[in-house]
C-alpha cells in the first residue's frame, strides 16, 4: 500500500510541476493577445483621428479636381508610411527583448516567425482598415461642405 501512495504523491508532483509552466504560458498569451488588442486599437485611434484632421484637406484637393482612388492612395500610403515606422521599431525591441524570456518558452523559438509575421499582418490590416474607412467617407463629402467646415 506505501508504494502506491508514493506513486500517487510522485504524480500529484509531476502534475503540479507541469502546471506552473503551463499557467505561465496561459497567462502570457493572454497578456500578449491583449497587447495585440490594445496596439490595434491605438493604431485605430491615431489613424483615425490623422485622416480625420484631414478632411478639410481633402475636401480641397477634391474641389480641385483630383481623383477619388488618388486622394485614397496617398491617405492610405502616408497612413502605411506611419505604420511600417512603428512596425519597424517594435519589431527591432520585440527581437531586442525576447531573450528575456527564452527561459520561459517551451519548444518555441524567442524570434518565432510565424508570431512575427501574424502579428505584423493583424496591425497592416488594422492600419488599412483605419484610414481606408474615414478617408472613404471623407471623398464622398460635398467639397463645399468640407470646405465650409472648421
């Protein structure tokens, strides 16, 4: 009978010793998914709020005479042009960082590409979308109206 009790103590061990990492990496995917959150809303918000600023802007360039895809394309290139700047350097402090952590990561490479990569591509598609929606809604502004406004 003591020996199955010693069995049993010996799994109760390995069980609680599995737990800590794998609360560990619970817990840290989900303050990385938060983090996620909160950069894709902050990108929204600035982006947002820039094209915003911008209206007037282009409001003139459309009574002007400039085309629609035009005016879209240089809002959502400078937009991009803002974005990648911001990209670029999290990246370069995520890479800096992550040895940090190495200790904690388990069949899983600091510098994973493919995290990298679905990162980089959930914040593009963030940046797209923020300064696509607005700047869409801006062309579509009587220019006398946009002109008018201030």
């Amino acid at each position: 009978m003591r020996a199955g009790a010693i069995l049993i103590a010996f799994g109760d061990a390995c069980t609680r010793a599995r737990l800590r990492p794998r609360m560990l990496m619970h817990l840290f995917s989900a303050f990385g998914a938060l983090a996620l959150l909160v950069a894709a809303l902050g990108t929204y918000g600035v982006l947002l709020y820039q094209v915003t600023e911008r209206r007037r802007e282009i409001g003139i360039r459309m009574a002007l005479g400039a085309k629609r895809e035009a005016v879209l394309g240089g809002v959502v290139g400078e937009s991009l042009k803002f974005t990648s700047i911001g990209l670029l350097t999290g990246l370069a402090g995520a890479i800096t960082l992550t040895h940090l952590m190495e200790t904690l990561l388990f069949e899983v490479r600091p510098t994973d590409p493919a995290t990298l990569a679905s990162v980089t591509a959930a914040i593009l598609c963030v940046a797209i979308l923020a300064c696509l929606a607005p700047a869409v809604r801006a062309t579509r502004v009587d220019p006398m109206v946009a002109l008018r406004e201030e």
